[in-house]
C-alpha cells in the first residue's frame, strides 16, 4: 500500500539503529509523491529540513501501528503475520521449524525457518537479533507449490519442498563460543595494525591524526580506528611530499607575488574590534572579498602592523609564512 504509506499525511514512526541499539522515532509524513522512473518515493516529513537531517534518517524503517493496517482479501496474508508460524512437511508431518523471519529480495519472499522446536525460535524482535540463538536454518521460497497450506488459526503451514530443498540450504550456525574466539581474533588484528599505524604517523609527523581516537562515542572510535589502520601510507607519503613541495614553492615566491603588497590599506582599531557589527564596518567590501576567497579553497595571510617600517613587516611575513609551512608539514 505505497499511496496509503507514502502519500497520506499523518503519524509515522521511523525505525533507525544508532549507538548499537534499534531505536523508534515519530514524525510527521506531511507528503509524498512516486518517484517517476523509479520504484521509490520522495517524502517529506516535519522536522527535516536539512540535507543534514535527512541523511540521519538515511536506512530507517517506516513503522505503522498494527490497528492501522488495511483490510486484506481473504486469501492475502501480511508477511510479518507468518512469523512464529510452525512449518511442517505435508507429505510426512514432520516438523521443520518456525519461521523466524520473512526477506523480500524482490522476486517475492524468502522464510528464514529455525530448525527443531517452536520453543525460544522466533525472533521477532530486531532490536535483539544479535542475541539470537545458535542454531541452523533453512530457507524456503513463499511461493505456492511449495507452500500450498496455511492454517493462521493454528499457526501452522504445510509445505511440499523440491527434492534436496531443506538439505542444500541447511546452514549451520556458530557457537557463541566460537563467535567470540572469532571477534577476538579480528580485534587483536586490528590492534596490530593500529600500532603499525601509530608508529609510521609519529615517524611522518602526524600524531595529531591520532587525537581523534580519545574523543567522540565507542562506535565513532572504533570507524576512526578501522579508518586509521586502512591507511595506504605509500599513498598517504606521496600525498603530504607533493603537499610540502607545494608549500615549499610558495614559501619562495609569495613575496614577490603577494597582492598584500599592492593593497596597503589603513584600518582603525575599533574597526577591527567591531568587524562583526553591523553599521560599524566601513570595510565591509575587503571582509566579503576575503569570505569569498575562503570559499574558493584559497587561503591568505593577512598581517596588521601598528606604523612598523618595511623591513620589519617583511621580517614578520616571513616569520608567519614559515609558521603556516610547519602547519602544512
């Protein structure tokens, strides 16, 4: 039901993980139309109003309460509602499992069925999906010859499986055991590469990069590390010796190049003071120049002195232009 999900204004509540857990937020679906082309919907919702904002809800799911669910036909079914089902063979009356989850890939939907017992199978509740149970699954097509019977009164659906079906998909799940020897191995990788990579950036000069890692939130530490220890420091080298070549070449010619040298201006200190104030800014035209530099990727030193001689002033250009080639290195 797009039409009645996408394009009816009203209450939504959007299902996002964020910090390692599920979390659900309401909104307000002011509109929304079909995305011409395309099999998507273009929405827009209370409260977002930025591309910022947008791409924080990037992922989510859209939640609608269950009362609110359109009336079905009587041989229609919502998947969701086949979940906790018990799935048994027709021919034999053997027990498989209980579907755990259902998967849309498209084509139609896939059941995710928990071998054995009914008991402590489902896990209807995503927002635990790391804790569910070691234990094998098999996946079975929602189509109708192979799942012919549905019976939601007693929760069970009968189904005639293609020779081999329930055996090639049979996958076995890890041991929580063996999980965590696995997870353990892949953080101590990790680890090792995080120190090779601490030891190359001092070498290089650029422990600050580093920094980055003793501030901000556990999973914000742990992208900046995997980040840090991807690091291609062939590339990385090439990158910061074309930088301080760059650097180098216009330590030697801004000099004689600088446009300060040809827009010597006075400007009164309770100018510079008050610059943010409106009405007081008699040099407003020089600061939008400068903001407009700043927008093109450029950068200049602007150097104020108090009724120095020349000489002086090029001492202490110099002075701060070897300090910005430091900062570049």
């Amino acid at each position: 039901f797009p039409e009645l999900r996408f394009a009816t204004p009203g209450k939504r509540w959007l299902r996002a993980r964020a910090a390692g857990k599920m979390q659900v937020r309401e909104l307000e679906l002011l509109r929304g139309k079909a995305h011409t082309g395309k099999k998507g919907w273009i929405v827009r919702f209370d409260g977002v109003d930025s591309l910022d904002e947008a791409r924080q809800i990037v992922g989510s799911a859209v939640l609608v309460k269950t009362e609110d669910r359109p009336e079905l036909e009587e041989d229609e079914i919502y998947s969701l509602d086949l979940v906790g089902m018990s799935v048994i063979v027709k021919d034999t009356g053997k027990l498989v499992g209980t579907v755990a989850q259902v998967f849309n890939f498209g084509g139609g939907d896939l059941l995710q069925v928990m071998v054995g017992s009914a008991e402590n199978a489902v896990q209807t509740d995503s927002e635990n999906q790391d804790s569910t149970p070691s234990r094998q699954h098999v996946w079975i097509p929602f189509a109708e010859d192979i799942v012919p019977d549905i019976d939601m009164e007693s929760r069970e659906m009968w189904i005639t499986p293609p020779k081999g079906l329930l055996e090639v998909n049979t996958r076995p799940e890890k041991s929580k055991k063996e999980r965590r020897a696995m997870d353990w191995k892949e953080k101590k990788k990790l680890q090792r590469r995080i120190t090779a990579a601490k030891k190359v950036l001092h070498e290089m000069e650029q422990g600050h990069i580093l920094e980055g890692l003793l501030s901000g939130d556990k999973l914000e530490k742990a992208s900046l590390a995997e980040q840090i220890a991807s690091i291609d420091f062939q590339l990385f080298k090439h990158a910061m010796h074309s930088v301080s070549k760059q650097v180098d070449s216009m330590s030697k010619n801004v000099l004689a190049n600088s446009s300060s040298r040809k827009n010597v201006m006075r400007i009164p200190r309770e100018t510079l003071m008050n610059h943010g104030e409106k009405g007081k800014n008699v040099f407003s035209t020089e600061f939008s120049k400068g903001r407009e530099i700043l927008q093109k990727s450029k950068a200049a030193i602007v150097l104020v002195t108090n009724g120095s001689d020349s000489d002086i002033v090029d001492a202490e250009f110099q002075r701060l232009l070897n300090s910005f080639s430091e900062l570049m290195k």
